[in-house]
C-alpha cells in the first residue's frame, strides 16, 4: 500500500492488512479468510457484502477478537483505534469492546440474554465502564431506547426478549452497542430483522452517527441498504475480496461476475413468474406472469373477525389484532406486510391454530379449525404446516436430516420401513437435496440448506397451506433467491397455497398474488399484489413503499444482457 501522510493516518479508524484466518489444525485446519486488506476512516461507512462462508462475518469477528480458541489469525496489520490488536489480552479485548467498537450481532434473540428485562441488559456497558447510580443508569438506557425509535421506552426496558417483537429485539441491540458512544460501530446484519420503516429509522440513526465522524463498518445481504448507507464497498466471496470501490459505482456498474449475480437476484428487481436463481434461471424457462382471477370455489383458509389481546408487565391490556379478516385460496399466494407490532405473526400463529382468537374464527377448508379442541384438530394438523425464520431453532440439534423428516412424515402418514426411506428422498430431491445430507445435523449444514430442510419438513405431511413466516429474511441474496425460485416450483407442482409474512416488501411483491397490508392489528389495504404496489390506496400503504430502500435510487437494476 502507499505509505500515508501523518493526517492520513490519524483519519483512519480500521487499518486490515493482508489478514488471514483459518480454524482447525493439522490437515484439517481450513482457511476462511485469505490475505484480505482495507480501511476505514472516520465518518465513513465501509460494508462488507457476499454470501454466507464468505468470510465477511469472520472479519468483523476478528476485528473484535472474537474468532474464537481453535481459529488462527495473521495479518501484516491489523489497528482499531489505532492500536496493534494483534497482541491484546483478554483484559485490553473487554476495555476495548464497548467503549471503542461498538458491536450490533445479527441474531438478537441468541444475542440477548432471555432471562433479563432488555433494560438491564442496555445498562451493562455502563455498570463494566462508568460509575453510574441505578437511577442514572436507567435514565441513560430509556434515552438510549428512545433515541433508537423503541415505543413505550419504560415498558420495554422491563420486558424480555421473547415479549418483543424481532424488531425491537435488534433496536435493543443497537441501543447497547452505542451506549458508550463509542468511535467505531461495527454492525453484523443490523437490519435484517426489520421493516421497511424501521429500517429508515435505523439507517438514519447510523447515518447521523457517522456525520459526528464514528466510522462505521456494516455486513448485510441487502444490497437496498449498502446502497443507502455506505460510502466504499467490498464484495466476498470464498475469503477474498473481489470487487471494491465506491458504493455508487459498484452496485451500478459492477465489474465481477459474482457482484452481477448478487445484483440479478434482487427480488424487488423481477415481477413475480420471473425466475431470481441464476442457476435456476440457465435451466428452467421463465414463469409466465398471471394474474389470478376470482374463484368460485370455497377458499381452504377462511378468517373471519379475528381478535387477539394481550396483558403486559405493566398490566395494560393491548389488543394486537383487531378484527381482521381473510381468505386463501388453492394454489394461491397472500402476502401479509406490515411494521414490527402491526400482528402479523398472531395473525399466524392463529392460522396454525397455535393461538386461540378472543373472538372471531378460523376455517379450514370451510370447517371449524380454531374453534374446536385439539383433539378434534389433530387428523387435520397435517393440511397447514410452516417454515419459519430461523430453522437452526426450530430443530433439535442431535437429531439427524433423516430423524427430522421420519418425526415429520409421523404426522398423519401410513409409510413403514423401506417407504419412509423412499419418501424421505423424493422430499430431499423436491427441495434441491441428495443423499449426503440425510445424515447431516442441521449445524453441519449452511442456512441455505437448512431452510430447504424447513420446507422439506413443511412439505412431508403433504399440506394444502404452507405459512411461511419470514421463511427467507436471514438468508443471503443469492441463497434467498434459489429458496423464492423453490418456493414457486412447488407450487406449481403440488398447487399448495402459501400465507407468506415477511417485512421485506420486494420480496412480498415478487411471490405474492395478493397481499394484505396490516398496521397496529388492523387491515388497512388488501388486493392483487399488482394493484397494491402500483397504486397503493391508504396513506400506511404509500408510507410503507416510500420507505422502501432502492439501489442507487432505482428499483430495478440493470439485466445481465444490459450489462453484457
């Protein structure tokens, strides 16, 4: 690198030379990251984008010194505040976390410890490096939630993880990690868990931090927020950085492939019927584009007046959904949008028959579902099934790719011994999987294929309706793409209906034939997705799009063959 000018260097805040890590040992030992370089400076905002084993959250990882026991680090340079992290002890790591890196994890839920009110976990920074009463304390965490967009700051801080929504857990987060206003942000995935906006907000709350001159780093797998946010960007992949520059000229005239791929499989890019998976789109035609008619036929999932209350901490009563009304039909995807809070996955949770409403009902193919007792629904059980956000959760880690799919093919199956066997191979060959995974444990496989796991276990009983409830919001761009593409190849083949909840509007409008737009429990807009994207009626409506981030200002990026 040229050598810089005593100001320069004192503008940089991350200086990463040549760095590798590698994990294991002996013949085993594998290399993740291998000779990467770059900087940050103050009052800019650097990301790191590329698909899961890429190597980007394993930087960040490092930067931290966070790698872990069995991981070995090189690097002809690595400063943080312009200190040589390469040598810190433990005890110069917990000084410097916090009070000069601060940290946003992605999973907010494994992130925060589930047996504290959020408060207290928002005030460790103070209680490890300031000298602060109980009352100050408390007062500087509901200024912090405050100023992090949190409603109701005082009820939350007393609340636990698991009482707020995925939303609010990552503004949480976000709350701890500037608690001490630290030079250096380094957020992993920050807004992943968000809605359009939320995410506004907390892109405009890192964007005022980086004009009081904090240098950010940020990883994501939207491209819609580096877009928006960075000023330089560095493209992964397999451990190297490929492609790097301005923000602006990277995502608008990429020069590797691999970035062009990334960029095609934006959703919010393609109507639906459009293939996103590169590899998918080489082999299979293009889905023509339709627009489904009204149907005479009964719908399979009819809701009709559905009210759902809660009692808080504070013992005040809030109803969460508030007479809302549906219906699906066969072969038919509805999309629910709406902020975090707004009940969409009550209303969910109330179509799996997992919550009872307080009034209002639930059909099942013109019968009572919700209204009857468990052991009346159980024949039934197998006709709604979900896939849900986090798959590694929802597993029981010892069991094998094999155990998961046999304990699901339990459920309303007659199949014995060789069947099963058979059946759990046209399952694994449906979702895109082989023979070697079917003695996997789900830690041995990548979130792609995990999710393909989920929907093979949503796909075993053989069910009318799949609820798919932020099924692909943790998933990288490319990855996302390839489980769109399934998602819609299956329905075509099987004609299962979908209740797809995401807060990601792109991806709603690429997969959805009508779509219902929810807010404060309330439906505001229902209708084809076509129409509700196009010329929204109610003013949420309009406001939810306006939020929607873009790349480079536009929607849609240039084709492969534009660019070609």
């Amino acid at each position: 690198m040229t050598a810089l000018t005593t100001s320069e260097e004192e503008s940089v805040a991350v200086r990463v030379e040549d760095l590798h890590v590698s994990f294991g040992t002996g013949k085993l030992r594998r290399e993740v990251v291998k000779g990467i370089s770059f900087q940050v400076k103050k009052g800019e905002c650097f990301a790191l984008v590329g698909e899961s084993g890429s190597g980007k959250s394993v930087t960040a990882r490092t930067i931290l010194g966070l790698t872990g026991e069995n991981s070995h680090v090189e690097a002809g340079r690595l400063d943080v505040g312009g200190r040589d992290i390469r040598q810190l002890r433990s005890k110069d790591w917990r000084s410097l976390r916090g009070r000069e890196v601060g940290f946003v994890l992605q999973d907010a839920l494994v992130s925060l410890d589930a047996l504290r009110p959020v408060g207290r976990e928002i005030a460790e920074p103070f209680k490890l490096h300031q000298q602060l009463t109980t009352r100050q304390r408390e007062q500087r965490v509901i200024g912090l939630l405050r100023e992090v967009e949190v409603p109701e700051p005082e009820l939350r801080a007393r609340q636990l993880p698991r009482e707020l929504s995925g939303g609010l857990r990552q503004r949480a987060l976000i709350a701890s990690a500037i608690a001490l206003d630290p030079p250096i942000l380094l957020a992993d995935e920050p807004t992943t868990a968000l809605d359009v906006t939320v995410q506004a907000q907390i892109l405009a709350l890192l964007e005022r931090s980086k004009e009081r001159g904090r240098a950010l780093i940020v990883i994501s797998h939207d491209l819609a927020v580096i877009s928006r946010i960075a000023d330089r960007v560095a493209v992964m992949s397999d451990g190297l950085i490929v492609e790097e520059g301005p923000t602006s000229r990277v995502l608008s005239h990429p020069s590797h492939a691999y970035t062009m791929s990334l960029l095609d499989a934006v959703p919010s890019a393609h109507p639906k019927g459009t293939r996103l998976s590169v590899k998918t789109r080489e082999s299979v035609p293009e889905r023509p584009q339709r627009r489904k008619e009204e149907q005479t036929e009964p719908p399979i999932v009819q809701a009709e007046g559905l009210f759902k209350s809660y009692k808080g901490p504070d013992h005040r009563t809030r109803t969460v959904v508030e007479d809302v009304s549906f219906e699906l039909r066969a072969g038919e995807t509805l999309g629910v949008v709406g902020e975090s809070g707004s009940g969409k996955t009550t209303v969910a949770r109330m179509v799996l028959a997992i919550t009872q409403p307080d009034a209002g009902r639930v059909l099942l193919n013109g019968q009572e579902w919700t209204g009857t007792s468990e052991r009346e629904r159980r024949p039934r059980r197998r006709l709604v099934t979900a896939v849900f956000q986090d798959p590694l959760s929802s597993f029981d880690p010892r069991w094998t790719v094999k155990k998961i799919l046999n304990d699901a093919l339990s459920v309303g199956s007659e199949l014995e011994g060789g069947q099963r066997g058979a059946e759990i191979s046209r399952l694994l060959g449906l979702v895109g999987l082989g023979a070697e995974h079917v003695d996997r444990r789900p830690l041995h496989l990548s979130g792609g294929q995990r999710q393909r796991v989920a929907i093979a276990r949503a796909l075993a009983p053989r069910p009318s309706v799949i609820v798919c409830d932020e099924s692909v919001s943790a998933l990288d761009v490319s990855i996302q793409a390839q489980v769109l593409d399934l998602l819609a190849d299956l329905q075509d083949e099987l004609g299962v209906s979908y209740l797809f909840i995401s807060h990601d509007l792109g991806v709603v409008h690429h997969v959805s034939d009508r779509v219902l737009v929810m807010s404060n429990g309330r439906v505001v807009e229902q209708g084809y997705a076509v129409d509700v994207f196009s010329r929204p009626q109610h003013p949420y409506t309009q406001r939810l799009l306006s939020s929607l981030p873009s790349i480079n200002g536009v929607e849609v990026v240039a084709s492969r063959s534009e660019r070609a």
